[in-house]
C-alpha cells in the first residue's frame, strides 16, 4: 500500500517538473512569429515592392525581436535610392501580416533622403494589440533631417535594422468600490449632519417648547373633568 502511494506521488511530481519548461517556454516566447518586411523605391502609390527581410518575434511579453535582411541592395536599388533622394521622394515599406496572403500588410513611408543620408540605419516599429495582432509599422532613422549629405555606395550595401515592438496596454478602469464608498460615506455624513441640526434646534428653543408641551399635557387633563361636570 505504502509503495503504492510513494509511485503516486512520484509520478505527481514528475509530470509537474515536465510541466514547468513548458510553462516557462509559454511566458518567455507567447506570440512568437516571422514577419516578411517589403519594401519599394519609387513614391507612386502602385510601386512594385521586393522583399526586404523578415522580422523575427521571439518574445511579444519582453520586447524580443530581431531582423534578417535576404541579401544586399543591389546596385540597381541603390541607384533608385539615391535619385528618390535627390529628388526628395519617399521610401515605402511595408510589413505582411499573413505569409500567404499579400493582400494583408500594414505599411509605412518616409523621406527618402533620411534613410539615404542615415546608410540605412533605421529602426522599424511594430504596434501590436494585446493578443498580439500587428495593428500598424513606422519606421524611423538615426537621420530624419536631410542635409545634402554625401553617401558612397559601400555604405549603402546592407541595413542596419532593429526593431521594437509596442503592444497596447489596457486603459484605466473605473474604481466603482472606491466611488460607492464616497457615496456611502458622503450620506452618513449627511444623516449625522442632519442629526446634529435637529439637535441644535432643540437645544436653542428648548425653553420655549417644554412650557407648551406642559401646557398642552394640562389642557388635556383638564377637558375631561369639564366635560365630567356639564353632564351632572
């Protein structure tokens, strides 16, 4: 019976030490995904884009998050870059939400001159909701104010990429104990206040309703007997 007991208990603990990576695993790496990063050179809103890279979220709780670029700007990308540049066009980007569907993305822009001028070192920004969905992308550089600056092609062969993630966090809820408790409060308060005046009144003509009172107890007593006396 004792062994029987003793292997129960083993066992018990057994599965919950197998459980505990498991549960760690859960906490460190919830929402973890890839995202393919796109990008184009040219400002018309119909710009073909090409793959840029793939973010990787390895951990949505701790702002975990790494990016892979596919290969180097081609000389012909860093041709488009430099006359978006010189011509101060923009820089699209945009971020697919489903692998297997194009369709589905969230995009951003910004001068192209900025990212030119920064020799791609930017940061790409994810908004999450609080399940983890993708809700929207900026993207910044470490030069958002174009100067003229000159840029030679072996600084325009890779990105310099990292990536923070924002998840939205749960707005302020009402304290309705906290306001029911004022409200409870604030009537005592009354109910004592009122009490109190009640109090003051008589204390302050205390003098003049004892006598009536007195006298109205008198009048009382008396009417009997004088009824008493006519019926005689």
């Amino acid at each position: 019976m004792e062994s029987a007991i003793a292997k129960a208990v083993f066992a018990s603990v057994f599965a919950l030490l197998c459980l505990i990576p498991v549960l760690h695993s859960s906490d460190e790496f919830e929402g973890q995904m890839s995202l393919t990063v796109q990008h184009a050179f040219d400002s018309s809103l119909d710009a073909p884009f090409v793959n840029r890279g793939v973010i990787f979220l390895k951990s949505i709780r701790n702002g975990l998050a790494t990016f892979n670029e596919d290969s180097g700007l081609s000389a012909d990308a860093r041709e488009n870059l430099r006359t978006l540049a010189n011509e101060n066009g923009i820089y699209r980007l945009r971020v697919l939400i489903k692998s297997d569907d194009p369709t589905q993305f969230v995009s951003t822009y910004i001068k192209a001159c900025s990212l030119y001028e920064s020799r791609l070192s930017d940061t790409i920004i994810l908004h999450l909701d609080q399940s983890g969905e993708v809700l929207g992308v900026s993207l910044t550089t470490d030069n958002m104010l174009c100067n003229g600056a000159t840029v030679y092609d072996s600084q325009l062969m890779h990105f310099n990429t990292s990536v923070e993630i924002r998840q939205m966090e749960n707005g302020p809820v009402p304290d309705t104990a906290s306001y029911i408790q004022k409200l409870e409060k604030e009537k005592a308060e009354k109910a004592k206040g009122d009490q109190t005046e009640n109090k003051s009144f008589f204390a302050k003509y205390w003098m003049y309703i004892v006598p009536v009172f007195i006298f109205l107890i008198i009048s009382s007593a008396a009417n009997p007997e004088a009824q008493a006396g006519g019926g005689r």
